[in-house]
C-alpha cells in the first residue's frame, strides 16, 4: 500500500519537475528573434515557428558541425517535445485545454530548436572564416 | 555478470560526476555549492569503489550488493544536506539560516530514528528487500523535501536560473528513482528485464544536468519562475 502511494506521488512529482525543468531551458530561448540568415534557410516566414516544424529542425541542427555544449538541452528538449506530443494526441478528444497548452509547448520547443540551428550556423561560419584566416 | 552497456555506464558515470566538481571548480564556483560538489566527490569515490569490487568480488558477489544499497543511502542523506543548502542559498536574505540548519539537524536524527526503527523490526531479515524499502523512504523524504523547496521557489519568485536548473534536476533525480525503488518494491520480477536499467541510467542524469548548469548557466542569470509553472488554459 505505501509502495504505491509512494509510486503514484513520485511519478507525478517526476512529472511535473520534468517538465519545469524543461521550460527552464525554453525560457532562455523565449526571446530570441531569428535571424534572416534561419529564416531563409528552413522556410520559415511567419513570426512563430509551427509546432510541426520541430522534427525538419532538428534534422538541419544535426547537419551543422556540433558545437558540443548544446547536445545535452538538445536531447532533454527532444524528450519533452516527445511527451508533449503524445500528451497532445490523447488530450485532444477528452481535455482541449491540455492539448492546446501542449501544442503551445510543441512550438516553444521548435522556435527552441530554430534557434539552436541558427546558433550553430553562426557557429559554422565562423569556423569557416577562422580556416580561410589560418590558410592566408 | 556485467555486459559493455553496464561497464559504459559506470565510467560515464565516474567521468560526469567528476566533470561536475571541475566545473565548479572552472567556474569559481566550488565553496558556493560546497555540499553539492562534496556529493559529487563522494559519488565518484563510490563509482570507483563499486567497479572496483565488481572487477575484484563479481556483480553478484553479498560484498557488492551490500555496499551498493547501503552507498546509495548514506550517498542520500549527504544529498539532504545538499537539499538543505539550497533551502539556505533560497532564503538567504531572510536570516534564517540558523532554523534551517536547526530544521536539517532534525531532519537527519528522524532518518536516523526512522531508519534504525525499520532495521530492528527487520533485524531477522535484513535482506535486499529491506534495502530497497529503506532506500525508497529515504528517496521519498528527498522528493518531499524538494517539492516544498519548488514551492517555495515559486512563491518567492526566485529568479536565479542556475538554482532553480539545479533544485529542479534534483527533483527528477530524486522522484525518478524514488518510483523506481517503489515499483520494484511493487513488482519485483521488473527488476530482471527492467529495473535494472533504470538507477544507472537516473544516476547518470543528475551529474549531467549539473554539469549542464554548471557550464552553460552563469551566476548571474535570470529567469522569470512564472514561465516554469504549469498552467493549462
């Protein structure tokens, strides 16, 4: 009986630090405005980035050279989307608050994702020019 | 017998857990968060310990099972202090650093009752099952503790982001493995094919997060804790 009220209580706890703690790595991307240079190169014309977006995102994150320190909020952030769309998909029918606050949470993740890949562009060009500087 | 995923496991472990106390270290930040970065000491020392006694005894040998379970709760009550810290570093400008200190002192002696009353009524037996029961409570009094330190970071409307980054990790580390303990306490036969895999894998979570914090938080970073709670239209 303990056993399980213990388990209940911890798999909500979890739960919920899980996902502030995700929105505390989102928070620090919240602000950021894409650069033209993004926008050009996923497509993306409108203000907010579509939820939708987040998997061709992470694919054009996963061609630029790594910059090594980002891997780690990556991956937590690709767990979260991936709870938020399941969360999504059963919440729609029965709860449309909670889904529509985990497809608000899907696009934070991809604008999140946008401006890792836009970080890392910048990051391949100066790489770029740092090796043209180092030939001449 | 321990496959490469094990073995890859406990090194990664002993490399991150490390890699915490060099960051703080880098960062300047090692006597601001003295106890975090002693826990992350001693969790090397004991990683190192505990691959060593499976190299020397074997992963099934009575020496390694008892030396991981009762590691792993000593390991929790130096994580409470941790925990008392950041209650500390929370409520710093109040002046109560003395009832906290007061409050974790009573804290530590309730364990301590709590844990010796579990142990005499299970002197007959004190097998692994006892150390699984005895390690869920004390993960479970982590979770609490947390919980109430998440509260209060929200009412108070803390805005240091690396603190809140490093409660908020320890509140995934310590609920995730405190539903571990319970399920495996619930369905023991889930500790063969799964279980198993879970403490090593959460283990590996809390240095990385810290690391992760550590590295790419500054000191000086702030966060609005409003953003953090969850809220559904």
């Amino acid at each position: 009986m303990i056993a399980a009220l213990i388990c209940v209580i911890s798999i909500a706890a979890f739960l919920q630090f899980f996902v502030s703690y995700c929105r505390s790595i989102l928070a620090s991307t919240r602000k950021v405005e894409l650069s033209d240079r993004v926008r050009e190169a996923t497509g993306i014309s409108d203000q907010n980035v579509a939820a939708e977006d987040f998997e061709r995102l992470l694919q054009l994150v996963r061609l630029c050279p790594e910059r090594g320190e980002d891997q780690n909020e990556i991956r937590v952030v690709w767990t979260y989307y991936g709870l938020m769309d399941v969360l999504n998909r059963i919440a729609r029918p029965i709860f449309p608050g909670v889904a529509a606050w985990a497809q608000q949470e899907r696009q934070s993740c991809s604008h999140f994702a946008a401006v890792a890949l836009d970080r890392r562009i910048s990051y391949s060009r100066d790489l770029f020019t740092q090796q043209v500087a180092d030939r001449l | 017998m321990l496959g490469p995923f094990d073995y890859a496991l406990l090194v990664t472990g002993f490399l991150v857990e490390v890699a915490v106390v060099v960051c703080a270290i880098y960062r300047g930040n090692f006597f601001r968060y003295l106890p975090l970065n002693l826990y992350m000491a001693c969790t090397a020392l004991v990683t190192l310990g505990q691959y060593l006694l499976i190299r020397r005894l074997g992963f099934t040998s009575p020496e390694y099972l008892y030396t991981y379970y009762y590691s792993d709760s000593l390991l929790t009550i130096v994580l409470f202090w941790v925990v008392m810290h950041f209650y500390q570093q929370l409520f710093v400008e109040m002046g109560v650093r003395r009832q906290i200190r007061l409050a974790a002192m009573l804290l530590l002696a309730a364990t301590a009752i709590f844990s010796y009353a579990v142990v005499h009524h299970n002197r007959a037996h004190l097998t692994t099952r006892f150390v699984v029961e005895l390690g869920q409570n004390l993960y479970f009094v982590g979770v609490v503790l947390t919980y109430l330190l998440w509260g209060a970071i929200l009412k108070l409307r803390e805005t240091r982001t690396r603190l809140i980054q490093l409660v908020l990790a320890l509140g995934v580390y310590f609920s995730a493995t405190a539903g571990t303990y319970a399920l495996r306490n619930l369905f023991p036969s889930l500790q063969q094919h799964f279980l198993h895999w879970v403490p090593p894998v959460v283990g590996l979570w809390l240095p990385l997060a810290w690391a992760y914090t550590f590295a790419m938080v500054s000191e000086a970073a702030r966060l609005a804790t409003a953003r953090l709670a969850v809220k559904t239209r």
